[in-house]
C-alpha cells in the first residue's frame, strides 16, 4: 500500500532529447575540464545505486581521447545546441561513490538547468552552498544520495525552480535521517525569500515550482504558512515524515492545481481545515467539510487519524478520484453508495472503521485493490465481481460476511492475494481459485469451511505462484494436502507464526508460509513437504497427524518457525531436524513422541514447553 502511494506522488522523469544540426557548437573547453575533473572526485561501487535494474557507469564515456573528445556526447550530458554550453547533467543511478565539496568544479557549470544525482552515495558530505550558484536550475534530484547535515538556505534561491527532490537520504539499515534543520526551521529558511522578486514568504510560492518532495527528513521543522490570497501552481507536495507542527491552515483549500499532496507521519494537530486533510496526523472530529475546490485532486488519504461521523456524500463531487484512503479512522455508519460508483477509483481503502451496510462493488470496473477488512459489513457477497476483472487484492477479513465465496472471484485472473478470514463463509475449499495464474496469497483462518481440500493430487487446480496459504480455524478434513502447496507479496494480515499472532504491515517478497492448524487433517506428514525448499513458516498443529516426522524436512534450511503439536505423531525427532540453523520457534509438544531430544545448535535454545506432553521423550530440556 505504502509503495502504490509513493509512485503516485512521484512524476516520471524524462531526458532531454536533442537532434543536433549538422554544425552544432562544441562543447566548452572549461566545462569539459569542470567535467573531467568532477569525475576524479569518485570511485565506481556498484553496490551503491540501489533504485535502478538498469544503473550503468556512464563516466566510460567521459573522455578526450579519439571520437568522444566532445563533452556534449558523453553519456548524461546535455548541451544547448545553440550555444554548446551544458545544460543537462544526469548521473543518477551511475554507481558513484565519494564526496562533492565546495569546491567541486560541479559549480563552473553556470548553465546548468536539470541537475539529477540521484540513487549513488556521497559519503555524508554535506550539500554546499555553492548550489546557490547554479541559478538557472529548473530541476534538482539529490534523493537517494546519503547527503548528511544542514540543507542549504542557498536552495532558496534557485527562483527558476520546478521540480525540487532531496527525499530519502538516510540509513537504510539503522533508520537513521541524515538531513537536518539543526540552527534554521522552515521557517527561518522562507524568510530569505523576501529579497527575491515574486516571492512572498513561502517556498511555496517559488514561481515556477511544479513538484516539491522534502519527505523522511525528520529533523526539517516548522509550521504550514498561513497565506490566505494567493494561488500556487504547485502539483506535488511531499512532506511526508518530517517534522512538521502545528494546525493545517484553511487557506490549503488555494492549492487548486495541487493532483497529490503528502503530510502523512507528521505532527499536525487540530481539526480538518475547510478543503484538504491527509493521513498518520493527530487530526479528530467528523469529516464534514466540501472538496468542492479540489476536483482535480486524485489521491486522497485521510487514514491513521481520528475522524469520526459518517462518511459525505460530497466525495461524489471528486469524479477523477483515484487513490481514496480511509483506513484506521473511527468513521461509522452506512458507506456512501455514491463512492461505488466511482469507475475511476483504482485504489480503496476503508479498513479499520465502524463501517456497515452491503457492499455494491458491481460499477467499480477499475479497481485494482480493494480492502474493507474490520468493519461490520454483513451479507452475501454479490456475484458481480467479474466485472472488476482488473482487481489485484480483496481483503474482506473480519467483516460479518456470510455465506459462500462468489464463484465470480475465478474470472478476476490479475488477482495476487484473497483474505476472506475471520468471518462466516460456509463452503468448502475454493479449489477453482486454483486456475488464477498470479494468485500469490490465500487466507481462509477462521471460518465455516469444510470438507477435503482437494479431491486428489491429480486435481486441474494448481495454484501456481500461490506463496502464502492459510487454512487454520476451519473444519477441513482428510490428508494432510500440503504436497501441492509452493509457496511474495506486499500486503498487510495477520497469522500465527512462532507461538504468536503476528500482524504483517508488510509481508516481504520472501517469505512463504503455510498454516492449516485447528482442523481435522488425518494421516501422515508426507515425505516431499521437503522439497519446499523457501519455506519460512510451517504449522500443521491441532489436527490428527500421525507417523512419523519426515527428516526430510531438515532440507527446509530456511525455516523460521515449525509447530506440529497437538497431533499424534510417532518416534523420534529427526536428528536432520539440526540443520535448521535459522529455527527460532519449535513446537512438537503433546504427540507420542519417544527418544533423546536433540542437541547442537538451534536445539540447545528451546525451552521444556516444546516438548512437554510426550512421555517418551527425554533428555534436555525436559
């Protein structure tokens, strides 16, 4: 979800592409120079540009030697056809690795007017002020860049400025922010602008800014300016955990070009203001304000708040709507039938609310990703959902939902992930989802299911990419059917997974889990479960197991968590069990098992419950 939005509030980035004239002016000789010696100034680390599949080292182009002696052909660079003079430096994403300094040649190059470092690594050099020198600048990229320390007011200057871009420059793996406000807020940083013509006391309102992306800079402080009569042509505004205060002006509703708009992990407070809001703020009362001035918008979301009331009708009036977010509020009350007619939407999310009624999905042939889990809708589902022959994800985990799962979920061939948990389906196995050639993720905990998963293993239904099943908490029966399970996906759910009820914000592209606990699954635990070889979790308590633990399960080298308690198994713990050196969690308690426990490695960290409620055993622990 946190991805979808990030693309929608970033433009595409396009080169210039020039068709030179037969006669076109060489480069400058200086700023060739400047070049060269602006390329000695690092090393090549490949590890570096993290953000592009296809980074490339383009300095093997920067030379004087045989045909490529004109630095208006070397790879990101651009040059005025006119004039010969560069104009365009791209290096994003070019493996670079070092620092940049105030007396980087970087800054002979007055004519410089897209300037794009992104995705390489500048050593926590600070960003110079000399930036300031480069006053034709129409676009800067210094994201992704490990820039550390203050942000230049000199930025400031750059009046001829449309798109600014100095996001995510901090730690990824201690989390740590390295751009920082420490002696200038926001806005202390603004009040320069006053000795710039045009300007009127707001970053803002630089004239010709288009996009403005400043977000997971926790140290850049301040207050939204209050400007009451004026209007921006700003498009894109990210401030998105920053650390942003106070109250959110009315005079916001005067964004009428704004198309996304990001405060989202900031430290707004107060009430919504007349015409925008957005989501993870302390923001409380019942959303009853127009967003009649905004018609152009097409992301809205005011999730992670504390708005309550019903929902307004007046959302109909944002007919080119695209993302609407509503999760984690306390809204209640009937949802809006208005919302589901709107064709455009793609993305909708109203998880987390006091929301009742029936869904009417039918018109919503756009949608792409639909969640309305943990609400009080009730009813059958309708058998409409073919429409929707676009849809990638549907949660509708713990709603009052009753029933049978509509057999229209078979023709939604785009769908990647199913959670229909935590409610009152009464049917069994939807073994026709199996044609869905991109079905990654089915969770079915907590139902009325029963009956045989499959009817044999020489079934039509497949599951090919299927990743994560879950089938804990329901009435299924016969052999345990995990020979055909294979199990990527960025979504948020809930399974138990190392003795614990664990909510996944987001599930990471690796992990692949299989849970059929709490069912009435007979019969042995079948050699080949050791060909799945990802496998991270693994839990098959709680049914009617019997025979003997596989060893062959020692070949899950990746596994995390294995819990096979409750059952009736047989013998000794495999010593192979051993090699899984990645096991934090272990369960084998209350079967017949017999024999010495095993020791080494991860088996010297479990405690007694793992093992207690089988007389055989013995050894330590026990």
């Amino acid at each position: 979800m946190f991805m979808l939005m990030r693309l929608l509030y970033i433009l595409p980035l396009f080169h210039l592409i020039h068709s030179f004239p037969s006669k076109q002016p060489l480069c400058h000789d200086d700023e060739s120079s400047a070049l060269l010696q602006f390329k000695k100034s690092f090393i090549i680390n490949k590890s570096v540009s993290l953000y592009d599949p296809i980074a490339n080292h383009r300095f093997e182009t920067w030379t004087l030697e045989r045909e490529n002696s004109d630095c208006c052909f070397w790879d990101g660079v651009d040059c005025d056809e006119d004039t010969g003079h560069v104009i365009g430096h791209d290096l994003s994403s070019s493996w670079l690795y070092g620092s940049i300094n105030s007396n980087s040649t970087l800054f002979h190059l007055v004519h410089l007017q897209r300037l794009n470092l992104a995705d390489n690594h500048f050593n926590h050099s600070q960003i110079p002020s000399q930036v300031g020198n480069l006053s034709k600048l129409t676009y800067l990229n210094l994201s992704h860049s490990a820039f550390f320390g203050q942000i230049p007011f000199e930025v400031s200057k750059l009046s001829q400025l449309s798109s600014l871009d100095l996001c995510c420059n901090y730690d990824l793996s201690s989390g740590i922010y390295f751009l920082q406000f420490k002696q200038l807020s926001l806005t202390s940083l603004v009040g320069n602008l006053t000795r710039i013509e045009n300007l009127d006391l707001s970053i803002f309102k630089l004239p010709n800014l288009r996009v403005l992306d400043v977000k997971y800079n926790q140290d850049l402080t301040g207050s939204w300016p209050h400007f009451q009569y004026w209007s921006s042509r700003l498009e894109e505004i990210d401030l998105g955990s920053t650390g942003f205060t106070g109250e959110l002006p009315t005079s916001m509703g005067n964004f009428g070009s704004l198309i996304a708009l990001n405060i989202g992990g900031c430290n707004f407070s107060g009430s919504i203001p007349s015409s925008i809001d957005l989501y993870d703020n302390q923001l409380s009362g019942p959303f009853t304000f127009g967003l009649t001035n905004l018609t152009q918008l097409v992301v809205l979301n005011l999730s992670g708040n504390h708005l309550s009331g019903p929902i307004p009708f007046g959302l109909m009036n944002l007919t080119k709507l695209y993302v609407l977010g509503l999760w984690e509020n306390e809204f209640e009350g009937q949802f809006t039938i208005s919302i589901f007619k709107q064709n455009n939407l793609y993305f909708l999310d109203i998880s987390a609310n006091y929301l009742s009624g029936t869904l009417f999905i039918c018109n919503m042939t756009s949608l792409h990703i639909l969640d309305v889990s943990d609400n009080y809708f009730s009813g059958s589902l309708l058998p409409c959902l073919h429409n929707i022959l676009e849809l990638r994800m549907i949660s509708l985990r713990g709603n009052k939902f009753q029933g049978l799962l509509p057999r229209s979920l078979s023709n939604c061939t785009m769908l990647e992930a199913i959670d229909v948990s935590d409610k009152q389906f009464n049917d069994t196995f939807p073994s026709w989802l199996g044609n869905l050639p991109n079905l990654k993720l089915l969770l079915l905990q907590s139902n009325k299911f029963y009956g045989q998963i499959l009817e044999s293993p020489e079934t039509n239904y497949q599951f090919p990419n299927l990743r994560i099943i879950d089938l804990s908490y329901n009435s299924f029966i016969g052999s345990d059917g995990t020979y055909h399970m294979y199990y990527n996906y960025d979504y948020t759910m809930q399974l138990t997974n190392k003795g614990l009820d664990i909510a996944y914000n987001k599930v990471q592209e690796f992990f692949r889990a299989i849970d059929m606990s709490s069912n009435r699954f007979v019969g042995e635990i079948p050699g080949y479960i050791g060909d799945l070889k990802k496998l991270r979790m693994l839990n098959l308590s709680n049914n009617i197991l019997i025979g003997h633990i596989p060893p062959s399960i020692g070949n899950l080298t990746m596994l995390e968590s294995l819990d096979l308690s409750q059952n009736r198994l047989l013998g000794e713990i495999p010593s192979q069990l051993t090699q899984l050196i990645f096991l934090e969690w272990f369960n084998v308690s209350h079967n017949q098992l017999t024999g010495s426990i095993p020791h080494e490695k991860q088996f010297d960290t479990f405690e007694n419950k793992s093992f207690k409620g089988n007389l055989g055993l013995c050894g330590n622990p026990l």
